[in-house]
C-alpha cells in the first residue's frame, strides 16, 4: 500500500502567505533602512 496525501491550495491562500511574509519583510526592513540612510556614506564605507 501507498499513503496518498491530497493537499489543495488555494488562490486565497497563496495570496495570504504572500501578503503575510512581505509585510514581515516590510516591517523589519524598515528600521535597518531608517539607520542606513542617516549615516555618512563615507563613514559607513569606511568601516565597511
């Protein structure tokens, strides 16, 4: 015997799965950026 396993997927799911891992990208993208962007370019390049 073979155990068969039926998944489905649905559209709506897809869609929140996506939703829910860019707004984690988001979120914690945001305060890195916010730091990188306030330093001197060329102090950052410097210890870089």
């Amino acid at each position: 015997n073979s155990f068969l396993i039926r998944t489905s997927v649905t559209a709506w799911s897809v869609i929140l799965a996506f939703s829910i891992s860019a707004l984690i990208g988001i979120i914690f993208g945001v305060t890195p950026a916010n730091k990188a962007a306030k330093l001197d370019p060329v102090e950052a390049l410097r210890h870089s």
